[in-house]
C-alpha cells in the first residue's frame, strides 16, 4: 500500500498533488486553438434544446453547481441543476427538448442512475461525465464523455472533482461554439494553463496548512460566498466534513444577514471565497460584519480587491471568472486535509462513507 501511496501518506494526500497531471490529461485532445473538440457529440444538435438540466450526487452535485453556473454564463441557455435523488421523484418537467447532463466519478451511484434512466425513457438528450470506464452510467447514457482523474482511492473526491470541473468548462465552450455564441478566446487559453496554476496553489500547503491550525478546536466552521464561488465553498464545507468531522456550513454570502450572522462569535472561523468580479466586493464587505463579531476569516480572492484588515488573504491568479473553482478547490482541500490530520481524523476513510453508494 505504501507503494501505491508513492510516497504520501494518505491517498487524499496523493490525489491531491495529481490534480496538475490528470487535468492536463483531461484537456488533452479536446483543446484545438480555439477550438473545443469533443467529436462524440458532434451529431447533437444543440438548437434543439430549450433548457440544460445538470444531476448528479455527493461532490460531482457540487461540480454541477459550477459546470452549469459556466454553461448559462456561456451559452444563455437556462439551466436547472438538482440532486439526482430529488430529481427522479420530483416528476421533473423534461422532454426531447431537454439537455440532461449526468456527473458521476464511479459511474454506479444509484440515485444518479435510476435518474438517468427516468431521462432517457422521458426522451431527453442524454450527456454522462464519468470516470470510470465502461461504467454502468456510460452503458445507460446515449453520449459519455471521460474524465482523466484515474483511479481515485480516498472516500473524499478531490482529483475526481476537479477534472469535472475542466471537462464541464470544455462542454460548456463547446456548446456555445456550436450555437454560434460568442467564445472567450482569452479563458480558452487561460484553460490549457490551468495546471500550471494549480501547481504554483499546491506549492503553498504550508499556507493552507497554518489556516487548518485556526480550525484546532472548533466544533463548526462557516463558508460564504456568491454566485460561482457559492458552489465552490459548498464543496469546501462539505470537504471539511467529510474528512475532519467538523460541522461545516455553507452560505450564500447575501444571505448571512438573514440568520447565520447569528452564529458569528468571537473565535468563529469563517472561510470566504471572493472570486467573481461583479460581485466581490459585496462579499469582502459581508466578511466585514463576521470580523465585527469576531471572527476568524480566511478569505481567497484576487490582488484587486481591497480586504483591510483581512490578515489571512489568499490571493490567487488572475484567470478568467468562469474558470476559479478549479483554482479555489485546491486550497479548500488542503484546509480539509490538514484540519483532519490535526484531528487525528482517518482522512482516506471517513466513518459512515463510501466510495461508491449502489444503494437508493
Ligand atoms: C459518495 C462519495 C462522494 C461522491 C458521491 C457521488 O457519497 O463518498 O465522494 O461525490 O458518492 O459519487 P459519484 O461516483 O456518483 O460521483
């Protein structure tokens, strides 16, 4: 086993610190100039479809949350994104002008299958994001696109999440590419150097490390942010759970004056995310209220903000604002690592999970 771990000590660890590879394998071949090429579905015809739906569980929900905040952004098509055990018993409202795109890293996720199937018998496009090949979900999907994460061993998904995160960008250009909508040439070329960027992150864990010290003896943690960055720390909150069993929660940052502000006390460690220009600043000045009550704020956010007084500020590149919850999800990680390692916490096996869940 010490092999396989190639050094590290955990396998969350080492899946960690591939993400620069398998991302880069991710993009490969997909990236033509400008051009996104994924000629599995070049037979789709994207006019046809009135509406986007995004499905999945677990962390690749997460990836939804972002895949289809980007695909809106991109092609302004609407786009729903729901929890595949919700979905198949919410008798959702789809039909063969429907997009249904299913994320899922096993490819055996029940709740996800069993509502892949109910699109399909509803006449739905059918699009699954998977991992693992010949999965069930790419046998039951009409199209299957791959990620290139490998296997992933630790129960908390993390390589896995973040080639979702690439692949969806990739779908979401591509899309618009076929519906004549206008490409952002600059965020194509910010996309190949995507790995780069989450090497330079990576090589700052001692950072991340120092900021997991803040989260010793705390029972509960709070993540804020908005817009994309809302389902960037909503996998960032769900990461710390999972692994250091800490209580975390996520909010939109807009709404932490109508209740969660309660919660704020001296001491309290909130994490906030501050990435998407339009709405930045709005998020520092809720940072703000939290440290008037004091709390512990980690912020991750770019050098053109102004955070007075935020002593733990993370700044990271500037890249396209579609493209920094691949950026974003390296240092959330590496606070859930280091928080669990501090706690003593089996990071690789967190009690009462499992890798895969075939079962409703
Ligand atoms: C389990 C795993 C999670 C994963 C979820 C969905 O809960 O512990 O890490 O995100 O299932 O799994 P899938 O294989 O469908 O992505």
């Amino acid at each position: 086993e010490a092999a396989q771990k190639n050094g590290y000590d955990t396998y969350m660890l080492k899946e960690i610190n591939e993400q620069p590879h398998v991302i880069n394998e991710t993009l490969r071949g997909r990236l033509d100039g400008h051009t996104v090429t994924l000629p599995k579905l070049d037979g789709i015809d994207f006019s046809t479809f009135n509406k986007v739906y995004f499905v999945a569980c677990g962390t690749a929900y997460h990836a939804c949350l972002c895949g289809a905040n980007i695909l809106e952004k991109a092609t302004k098509l609407p786009v729903m994104t729901q929890v595949a055990s919700e979905f198949r018993y919410n008798d959702p409202i789809i039909d063969e002008h429907t997009l249904c795109i299913f994320v899922s890293q096993s490819g055996e996720t029940a709740d996800t299958l069993a509502a892949l199937r109910l699109a399909n018998k509803k006449g739905c496009t059918t699009i699954a994001i998977a991992n693992v090949l010949g999965s069930t979900i790419s046998r039951d999907a009409k199209y299957t696109l791959y990620t290139a994460a490998g296997p992933e061993i630790a129960v908390a998904s993390t390589k896995a999440y973040t080639t979702q995160l690439v692949l969806l960008t990739l779908l979401a250009f591509y899309i618009a590419e076929r519906l004549n909508k206008p490409i952002d040439t600059k965020a194509l070329d910010q996309l190949k150097d995507l790995p780069m960027y989450v090497e330079n992150i990576i090589k700052d864990e001692d950072i991340f490390a120092s900021y997991a010290e803040l989260l010793r003896n705390q029972h509960d943690c709070y993540f804020i942010g908005r817009s994309l960055d809302y389902a960037s720390v909503l996998e960032g909150a769900l990461k710390l759970k999972e692994v250091s069993y800490v209580h975390a929660d996520a909010y939109i940052a807009g709404e932490l004056k109508h209740g969660p502000i309660a919660l704020i006390e001296p001491g309290t460690v909130v994490i906030a995310v501050a990435t998407q220009p339009n709405v930045a600043a709005k998020t520092i000045s809720n940072i703000q209220e939290t440290i008037a009550r004091g709390a512990d704020v980690i912020l991750f956010t770019t050098d053109d903000q102004d955070a007075e007084g935020i002593k733990n500020k993370y700044n990271l590149p500037h890249v396209d604002p579609l493209l920094t919850s691949v950026l974003v999800a390296i240092p959330l990680q590496l606070i859930a690592y280091h928080t669990a390692k501090i706690k003593g916490a089996d990071v690789d096996k967190p009690r009462n999970l499992a890798k895969s869940v075939t079962v409703e």
